[in-house]
C-alpha cells in the first residue's frame, strides 16, 4: 500500500497524468516527487534570444518591439507538424540546458531595455505552461521591474492554471489548432480547454491573439477556418488570427508545404467575421 500512497494526479491539464513516486509526466516536465508534482523543468532553459515581437507572433502589442524569449523543455501535446520538436518532444537528459533563476532572467530583460529596446519576457519555444510555476515566478519579477509578460501557448491547461497566471499577462498567441475536438485527438489536446483558455485571457483583459496552422488535408477546408474564426468571434472579433503556413517537420517530413494560395483564400474566409487576420509564413 506504501507505494499506492505515494500516487500523484497532476492537476495541470486535462491529460491527468496519475504519477507514481518519482515519475515524469506525458509531458517530460512535470515529476511526483514526495507524493507532490512540481515542474521538473523549473528554471532549466533551453533557449534564449531576443527576437522581434512579431516572430511570437503578435501583430497588435508594441509593434517592432523586441521581447526577451525563454524556453524549456517539454510538452503535453503530440501534434505530429511541431516546428520545436527538439525541445518540445524530449525531457531533460535529452537536450542541453543552461539554470536561471526568475531574478536573474528578469534583471537581464531589464538590462536589455536601454541596449536593445526589450520590452519584457516571453515564455514560448516549448509548451511554457507545462512549467506554470517558473512563468508564474518570472512574471512577478518582470512586473517589479516594470516589465511585460508575454506568453506564446498551445492553451491548454486546466482553468485554475489560466486563472492564476492571468493577471500577471500583457500579450498572448494561443494556438487554436483546429476547429473540433476531432482535431485534438489527432494531436492529443483538449479544444475545449483551449477555447476557454483564449476566453479567460481575453476577460482578464490580457491582449490576445490566435493563430491557426493550416496543415493540408487536416483543417484546409473552407467551413475548418470558418468555425475557428466564428469562435475567436464569438469572443471578441477584434482579436486578431493569424492563419499560417505548415512547413514538413517531426513526423510529416512526407508531406508538402500548405499551398500560400490556399493560406490566402483561407484568410479571406475569416476576414468575414474578424477585423485583423494576418498571413503567416508565406
Ligand atoms: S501537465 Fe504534463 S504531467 Fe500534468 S497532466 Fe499534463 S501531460 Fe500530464
């Protein structure tokens, strides 16, 4: 019975990963340890660079700004297209990482204001949310100095996680995969907790925008973007979607490139219901 005592339920996303003692998560980055889950990958970073705010990409939050981009490793999602399957596929022993702690990353985002016109942190590159805690820590020391937060996410968490980080949140680019959670079986995610994640970020009144990748064959249909866009409508139509462009990765090497025609044509489907929607990667 000892060893049943000592099983954790992560309470992070709806994948609920039930974790023996010392067991990692689907994810690769969250552990029980002492009957307890925390973020295995806290303050372990994988990448750092300082890139254009439109890259996350945001189009409406201090355009030409540049943001200070932190990553770590892991993810809850499988989508068989990931663009960062280096990091966000592998847990720690298979990949290389460098240790910051909140203060640090914050005091360097603050440095690189006057240098290099940083506007603040963005925890993107992996799933950040698979590791709340470390974003959490992070945007309060941001926020002490001044600084903005800004978080690039596949959404889908449970809605404490959402609520908790919420006020601590400028900008965000959520992934809304698809338009079904027939999509999200495919890459193993939950739409409707995405949906209420864009929700929630919206009503605390964080900037938000979306972005949908067109992967052919998959959500390329005419009434796929239609229901994303009636969607992201429904929530506010000034939100603004950014309709992007698959390129062949991880494990769709075999397939070709979204046609830009079709990104284009598709765009033009949900200008019907939205102000701002951009192209991307075309
Ligand atoms: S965050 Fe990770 S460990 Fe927690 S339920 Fe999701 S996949 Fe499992």
């Amino acid at each position: 019975m000892g060893s049943m005592e000592s099983v954790a339920v992560c309470e992070t996303c709806p994948r609920h990963c039930r974790l023996a003692e010392g067991a990692l998560g689907y994810c690769h980055a969250r552990r029980n340890v002492n009957g307890r889950v925390v973020a295995a990958n806290y303050g372990k970073i994988t990448s750092l660079a300082l890139d254009p705010i439109e890259k996350k990409p945001i189009a409406f939050f201090h355009p030409g700004a540049n943001v200070l981009s932190v990553g770590s490793f892991g993810c809850n999602l499988r989508c068989p297209f990931c663009q960062n399957d280096s990091i966000s596929q592998v847990g720690e022993g298979e990949v290389s990482f460098q240790k910051a702690t909140p203060s640090e990353l914050a005091s360097l985002a603050l440095r690189l204001k006057d240098e290099r016109g940083n506007i603040g942190l963005a925890y993107t590159y992996n799933e950040p949310l698979v590791g709340w805690e470390f974003v959490r820590d992070c945007a309060k020391e941001v926020h002490d100095r001044g600084m903005l937060n800004i978080l690039v996410s596949n959404g889908c968490v449970e809605s404490d996680v959402v609520k908790e980080l919420a006020p601590l949140l400028d900008a965000a680019n959520i992934d809304l995969k698809g338009p079904s959670q027939k999509y999200y079986d495919w890459v193993g995610g939950d739409f409707d907790a995405v949906c209420s994640t864009i929700t929630t970020l919206n009503q605390a009144g964080c900037h938000v925008e979306v972005t949908v990748l067109i992967v052919p064959g998959r959500n390329d249909e005419e009434g796929d973007v239609d229901a994303i866009a009636a969607f992201v409508a429904s929530v506010s139509p000034d939100i603004p979607l950014h309709v992007t462009r698959f390129f062949p990765r991880f494990r769709m090497t075999d397939a070709s490139p979204t046609p830009v025609s079709t990104v284009r044509r598709l765009a033009e489907v949900a200008r019907r219901r939205l102000v701002h929607v951009l192209t991307g990667n075309c």
